[in-house]
C-alpha cells in the first residue's frame, strides 16, 4: 500500500492536511493500513521548516499502529511453526523458536506456545564433530557452534524443542489473525519472555507479521518485533526491535515434545 504527498502530483492514497506554521503535516488515510508487513514513512531531501532550516537527505522512519481484535472468520493455518526473531537492538542477536500457534476459525482469536528451539545434538555429520560442536545438516552437513545462527526459517530441520529450564524456555503469546486475501495479518498483545540462564527479561514483546502460502504452496511469514524493555539481570538495556521470520512444518515431521499453549488461553480483546 503506497500513501505519498506531493506538491506536483497531488495527493495519493490519503489526503493531506499541511499546517505550515506548526510544521506538521496530517495525512486522512482512504483505506485502513495492512496488518502485518512492515511499515515506513519516507521524507524527501529538499524540505524547508518554517524556521529555514532545509532537511539534504532522504529520512526513512519505521513505524507501526495501535489495532484491536476484532471477531471475524479466520482462515489461518493452525499448527507448529519455526520462528526467528532477529533482534537489531539493544543487542544484535537471533531468537530461534517452534510455536504451535492456535486460531479459532470463527473469530479470529490467537494463543501460541513460542519455545525455545536448540540445535539437534543427536544428529551426526560424515566427519565426527568435536565435542565443542553439533552437527549442522542444513544447507550442508558442517560442524558447527550450538550457537550459530540459522541462515533461515528453512534450517528448521536442524533444531528441537527446549522448554524446561534454566537452559529452556517457553512463553505464552495471544493476539488476533486477520485475514487479508490469501495472507493471514498477525499481531501480538505484549508479553514476556524469560531465559534463567543466562538471565534475560524481555517485557512487552510484540510480534506483527503476515502469513501466506508460497509458490510452493509452503506458508511462511514476515513481520517486525518491538519489546518495551530487555533486561540482563536485573539491569535494563533499552527497549527491543527488530524482524521476525517462520515457516510452517508439515504435520508428519514435527518434532516430539513441541509444547502447546493452555487450552483455556484462547484469544485476548485487545492488541499491541
């Protein structure tokens, strides 16, 4: 969805409303934004405060929005998904998770058991690993660190469920599905999520993202993360943000022991 103010060629997908003295500018959306892929406002290079100050580059601010729940049919596919969650700050690091994510079809309602997902130390390589290593089988037999980032959601025959703790985790996540042609729009009311060891806190993560059948007729999705705060200890180290990325694996290869979330913890009314 493409909304643009310009002074030339007029307004497109919104109307604007540019107050001059008070340097800001309204945009009256004519249709309701996407839920799901990501979101940025472009400024161009060139503009002029009314203080004479001339902005020289393109500017690109990532945004999102405040949505609720709203009960309608949903279409979305249930089942045990392999999730990334790369975080771009406080700290760059890579989360890896399988999910069982639940939907009530009839009101689009969302509760998902998101666990830690550790690579699979049984598998074995054609050369022995050393004891420091595990066995990468994807994109290629290699010996590797346990942790080592996964290249992408489709290395997910690489990794196991790891729930209990201190080295395990996993989390309860509720939110709403809204169906969008043939892509399901997610998004997440906050929650946290706790590691023991080491210790970290994140408080207030949401996840939006949209889910969609490829041409390989496999669903994967896309979306961002936002966090209010992580914590190492007990110190704060600023509030989170980055991508997230997931497949859904077929039903007959889904590893054992994939927890799933209570079955009285179906769907909150309200969102991020």
């Amino acid at each position: 969805m493409l909304v643009r103010r310009d002074p030339l060629e007029g307004d497109l997908g919104a109307v604007a409303d540019v107050d001059a003295a008070a340097g800001r500018v309204t945009l009256t959306l004519d249709s309701a934004l996407p839920v799901g892929p990501k979101l940025v406002l472009l400024v161009e290079g060139g503009l002029r405060s009314p203080s004479g100050t001339i902005s020289r580059f393109r500017v690109r601010v990532p945004f999102s929005y405040v949505v609720k729940c709203v009960e309608q049919p949903s279409a979305f596919a249930v089942g045990t998904y392999f999730v990334l969650l790369d975080v771009e700050q406080p700290l760059g690091t890579q989360i890896q998770l399988l999910a069982y994510i639940d939907v009530d079809p009839n009101t689009g309602a969302l509760t998902g058991q998101f666990t830690n997902a550790d690579r699979n130390v049984e598998q074995k390589c054609p050369s022995a690993c050393p004891s420091t290593d595990v066995c990468r089988l994807l994109p290629a037999p290699e010996c590797v660190a346990p942790s080592t980032r996964a290249g992408s959601v489709d290395e997910w025959p690489d990794f196991v469920p790891n729930a209990p703790p201190p080295t395990g985790y996993s989390f309860l996540v509720q939110g709403c599905a809204v169906d969008d042609g043939a892509a399901s729009g997610v998004f997440t009311a906050p929650t946290t999520m706790v590691v023991e060891s080491p210790r970290v806190t994140v408080e207030g993560l949401t996840m939006t993202a949209s889910f969609a059948p490829g041409a390989d007729g496999v669903i994967r999705a896309t979306g961002s993360l936002t966090a209010d705060v992580v914590r190492l200890g007990t110190n704060p180290l600023g509030a989170g943000k980055g991508s997230m990325s997931a497949v859904r694996l077929p039903d007959d290869r889904v590893p054992p022991n994939v927890p799933r979330p209570p079955a009285d913890a179906r769907g909150p009314d309200a969102g991020p």
